[in-house]
C-alpha cells in the first residue's frame, strides 16, 4: 500500500480541504491518505475551536485513513519548526510523498526557490537581520530578504501564506533527507485569511470560525460551506461541551498567571525573549478583556500569531526546558484515530516503523507527549464547569477513532 | 492618647466582635483600638467572603478607631507565625496593650503555661515529634504533648481553639519582649466551630457565612446576627461585585496550576512538603469539584486548615523563598482606615513609628507588600468577570477609609 500525508489543522474540515485529499490521491496514486493533524492547539497560537477528536473524526469522514497527532512541541511553532516536524512525523509514518496546498502549484518553483536561497545564503541571512534590527517580524524580514537578493527564474511568491509554508515543508524535506517525493497542488478559490464567504461552496476556515462564533446559537448558516459530516460533527461538539474553543475563554486563567508570576519566572517559559515579559506583565494588570489585550501588546516587530503562541505557551505552562526540539524529529507517533483502509495499512507500518505508534496513551510516556497531555487537559478547562472533567479524562480514555469504510463511503456520497 | 490592640479578620463583623472591642476599652481604659487584620486570604487559608476594603468598613464603623492589614506573609500562617506577625504590627502601632478573646479568659493562666511549657520545652517538643511521627497533625500534636506532660496549676486548655491563639500571642509578646501588657477577655456564647445559629443574638461568623452562601440572594437570615453596618456593608459588597467568595469560585484556577506544574515547581510553593505535591497533582486531575478534592486530600497528618493554606500559597504562587518571616517582625503599617479619631493617633505615631506607614500602596515597595498586592489581585480574579477589573485596580487606588466620629457614633447607635 502507497500513502500520500498531509499537513493539517482542519479548524474545521471543509470543502477546500476535501478538494485537497481528492487531488493528493489523484495526483499521487496513493491507496492511503494520513494526516499529521495539530492537536487542540495550533500553530497560529490558537485553541482549535473543537477538540482533536472531534477534528479526527471530521478528517475520517472527509478522506482521510489515519490521523496522527503533530506533537505540541512542533504544532505550536513558527512555519519552519512546524513544517520540520511534520515532515518527520509523515516520514515515520512511510508516507511516499507529502502533498500540500499553495498558491503556485508548481513544485519545480519551490525547489528553484529553495536552492536559490541556499545559495545566497550568507547574504540571505545577513539581510533578514538587517530587517530584524529595523523592527520588522521575522515573516516579513524573510520575505523582504527574499525580495532584495533579486531572485531570477521560476520563484515562488514567499508573500503568501501557503508558499511560505509550503517552502518550509521543502526545506524540511531537503534538510532531513526525507526519501519520499513532494507534491503541491494549487488551491482553490478561497484564501486562507478571507473573513467573509464568497459566494464560491469553498471558504476559509477562518470565515467559517468566524460565523460559528457570530450567530451565537445558529450554525445552520455554515452548512453549505462544510461536508455534511463536518456539520454534524460541529453541532454535536456544541451538544456536548456547550461551546466552541476561542482565546476569550482562556483569558482568565491567562491573566491569572500573569498576575502569578514575576519576570524571572515568566522567562522560563518558551518564546518569553527580548524584554517582553514585562510588557505582559504591565498590560495583565490593566487590560480588562483579551482583544483589548492583544490590541495594547501588537508591535511592528512581532506578528499577531508568534504573540498567540507565546500567550498558549504561557497558558499551557511549556517552558523554554521542554520545548527543545532542535534535531527537528517527532519521537511516537500518536494514533487519533483510523479508518478500515487506514487499519491495514497501520499493521503494515508497525513491522517497520522506527519511532513508538501510540494507540494507548497510557502505554507511553516522555517529555513530548506530557507536554501534548499537559495541553489537552489544559485546553478543556477552558469548557463550562461541567464539561471539564469529561474532556480532561478524554486524554488517557479516549480509543483511536475508528471508521469503517463503507460508512465513510457513504457519508461521502452523501455530500 | 492610648490605644490597645487586636488582631482580627471580621469574616464578617459580629455582635461578638462589637462587643470584643467594648471590653477591650473598658478593660484597658484606651482611648484607642487598634486591629490588625489579615487582608484578602485568611489564617484558615481561604478567601475572606469580602474584600479587606469592606471588612475595614465594617471594623470602622462597628468601633475600630485605625485597620491595618497583617501582611500576607503572616496572615496565612500557622499560629505561631500569624501570632507573631499581629503581635509585632500592633507594637510597632504603639499599642500599650493587646487584647485577646479566649475561652479562659485569665492572663495569668496563659503565662503559667508559658512558664511551664518553656520550663520542659526539651520533653515537650521531644513528646510533640513522637505524635507527629505517629501520623498526628501539628496542633493535634501540641495538645497532647501538653496532656502528657500532665502540667500543674491553673493552665488552659490547649485543646480551644481560642486559647491555642491567645497562647501564641502571649507567647510571641514574650519571645519579641513586647513592651505592652497582654489582656484576655472571656468570648461570650458562640463557639468558633459553630454551623448554626444559636438562639443568642451572638452567632459565630462561620454560621453567618454558612447562612450567606446557603440562601442564594437572600442574606436577611443574618440580620439580627450582625451590626447594621455589617448586613449593610454585606448587601452592597454583592450589589457592587455580584458575589460573596468562598473556595469554590477560585477551584477553576487552583486545578489549572495543578495541571500546569510538575512536582520540582510545586515543590517551591511555600508549605509544599513531605510528598504532598505528588497526591495534589494526581488528585487535580480526577477530582471535579472543590469539596470532592478536599475530602480526596485530607488526612490525619495534615488539618483541614493547613491544607487550605497551602492551596491558597498554590493559588497565590507563593514561594517557599518570598514567605520566609523567620524574624517575626512585619515591616511595614498598611493603613486600610481610620476613624477620626484613628487620624489624631496616627498624627502622634508618624513621629517615631519604627517602619514606615503606608497609607498609599504606590509610595513603597518591598517583598512582602508586594506579596500582599499579589494575593488581592488574585483574590479579585474570583468574582464574575464583569468586576474584576474594578477590583483588581484597588489595590493601588484605593484610599484609606476614613469615616467621621460622628458618623460612627450615629451608626453605633442604630445597632
């Protein structure tokens, strides 16, 4: 059995991304299609809006044959640490080729785009520092950098957010000698940032959080927008645990800590650098709600999504210690959840597989995953009161998810 | 003027502590009464139901001339610590006297068995290691070490909760050569423990708090069991905050440090000994609520009351490193009131106070204020969002309260 991975948030599941596992099969001949999925926080430094179960069961019903959990240490983290642990963790897990979203579509483009870069590397570099040093976030030094060594030939575009972090992904690729073979395809329609629904059956995810969470009460207005299933998956999330994940519902316990901890402590905590726990500390004291927070705490020289990650590192308690993931590789991969297909070929992979699969959390520790458990139960605290305990205990009870095919085959139809 | 000292924390004022401080003057012929008293968390280890701000309101108007807040570094203590502390704040207030409520209410029996106690303090604290070896609490211990020692003459019964304190703050005036003189006054009625009201009109401030929370929305019950002034200042502290506090309201945020620290970072939380990090964190994880996780906790070895001190040091992140008050002396005079006549005392005293008094919390820093800052922050953290901010912002806005003679007497009357 071949299989395609694919990186994946799927905050939630919907057209775009079902489009996308089509075409990875297509495109590649693969029999089976895996995800390194993020778990319940992800790499903009946000709480998935639904737990990585409910994600999972989303990605079964959407496509995909297995979902492995990216280890927190790799999902929340800037493109090019995201993008090596996930190259890592869908290496482990076989896969013949990674296929991923861009705006060009064009692999050769990456692949000139990358050794045009190594090549000027020490230039590169020097210029993205020059950049840094006038104030610019490190995304916009990058590409600005990029943009001054006056690239010739087929590149791509490193302004737009799937170029970047497809570029990471061949980066990775290259650096870990990763034996399988990428693929992007380009994507379709909507763009990864637009806040309102075209009139397109494609949108952004984040038009869709962004309506889940407007009409409090009503979601019937997504529905065009999602798979059925991914419907029904929200609606019963909601049933359950009587709500959707944002930041509004983590700033207390946020703040809390902000008022625990002095500056020496606070710098033990991961991306806490360059004097900014003071900032943190001062606005804590004075700012009343988050968005207000996270107004009062923007600056030119940090991107809104590095600033979220620091604030999840703070709030799921990950210190500089534990988050050292410089050799860039995933140690177990965590098994969320399968379909029959996806079963096979996991009795394949077992015979050969050179890291731990996880199917019971209970039967693996290290430091890695306790930072994922850590997370998880952290990220149900922020539920109502009477959900928490439920959702804490998920962790260690929850089974893999298991789908059979022709269940999904017929979900699928149903579309 | 004159003034004579207690040591209170008002949770809330009751007829018996009017009529404490009545006999306090009486007995003393001070023109003066002086309370020191805990702030925000309690000797108990929990969460006074309203702020200092409204307790200082309430000591005021019910015959309290000057409030000062016993820093947080003593006040959530064991006895002997929290003794201590009172007892070196109303010295350094000038108090040429201390008055105390006991069940005994004969001084000379708290010296005898001070000197008796000092005289087979080798066999006594031999006697008390055996019953904590044994698996006795602390207290438990102390009372039997006493019994064993089968003392003489007219000593007290250290087995009160009442004289076990006034014990240790004759003992502290004695250990730091207080040069006041000590006075006991007989408690009336009411006993410390007591859940329900008696018939008397003196009722114990934990059957008052019980009847508070017990009738959501309707505090009336306890109207003919506390001044006027007291209900009054009761009834707008929840119309001005929605809500009175109790353990409850800060449980949600006691689990969320229990998920977010391993056992090396409890262990530098202050009272965080002998294992005991090891069962709180195993125990957080499965418990749901705040009663259910303190039945789960409890054992011989450690009273409910030193439990809860230890979660108030979690909640509040205090360190075994910043709560270290070996010397027993407090530092500093935060003034959260005064009567009219508390301001011509305090006149007098600013000549040669020996620790500076602080009537503006930004005017002075040190560790230990800013412990008691902290701790207030925190402690707003408890109430419905909407409150919180207001709250918090106290801490550093908040005057001293001063209420006009007049006025008090008016209101003293009413009662």
């Amino acid at each position: 059995m071949k299989a395609v991975g694919v990186v994946v948030e799927y905050n939630p599941f919907h057209h775009g991304h079902a489009y996308h596992i089509e075409c990875a099969k297509k495109e590649t001949g693969a029999d089976v299609v895996i995800a390194a999925m993020s778990g319940n926080f992800l790499q903009r430094g946000e709480p998935a809006i639904v737990s990585k179960w409910a994600r999972t069961e989303m990605a079964l019903k959407g496509g995909i044959d297995l979902v492995f959990e990216l280890p927190y240490s790799f999902a929340v983290q800037k493109a090019d640490t995201f993008a090596a642990g996930a190259v890592s963790l869908l290496g482990a897990a076989g896969c013949e080729f990674i296929c991923f979203g861009s705006e060009s579509g064009q692999i050769e483009d990456f692949y000139q785009t990358y050794h045009f870069i190594e090549k000027h590397k020490e230039t590169y570099n020097r210029v993205i520092k020059q950049f840094i040093n006038k104030g610019y976030s490190y995304p916009k030094a990058l590409s600005l950098a990029f943009q001054t060594l006056e690239p010739e030939g087929n590149v791509i575009d490193l302004s737009l957010p799937n170029n970047i972090l497809g570029f990471q992904y061949v980066k990775a690729a290259e650096i870990s000698d990763y034996p399988g073979k990428m693929v992007t395809i380009a994507r379709k329609s909507a763009n990864y940032h637009d806040q309102h629904f075209s009139s397109a059956s494609i949108a952004s995810a984040t038009s869709i959080r962004k309506a889940l969470f407007s009409q409090k009460g009503d979601i019937s207005q997504i529905k065009s927008y999602v798979p059925i299933h991914t419907y029904e998956a929200l609606r019963q999330y909601r049933q359950n645990y009587g709500t959707f994940h944002d930041w509004n519902m983590y700033w207390s316990y946020l703040k809390l800590n902000l008022l625990q901890l002095n500056n020496t402590e606070l710098k033990e905590i991961y991306e806490i650098e360059e004097g900014i726990e003071n900032r943190l500390l001062s606005l804590a004291i004075k700012c009343e709600t988050f968005p207000h927070f996270m107004e009062e705490l923007k600056t030119k020289r940090y991107t809104w999504t590095r600033l979220q990650r620091t604030l999840t590192h703070i709030l799921t308690h990950s210190t500089k210690k534990e988050m050292n993931v410089l050799d860039g590789n995933v140690s177990y991969l965590r098994l969320l959840g399968m379909t029959e297909t996806g079963r096979s070929y996991l009795n394949q992979l077992k015979k050969d597989c050179p890291i731990p699969i996880i199917s019971k959390r209970s039967s693996f520790t290290n430091q890695q995953i306790q930072t994922d458990t850590r997370a998880s139960r952290i990220y149900a605290m922020g539920l109502p009161e009477k959900y928490r305990q439920k959702a804490i205990e998920l962790e260690f009870m929850q089974q893999p998810i298991y789908i059979q095919n022709d269940i999904n085959d017929k979900k699928n139809k149903a579309i």
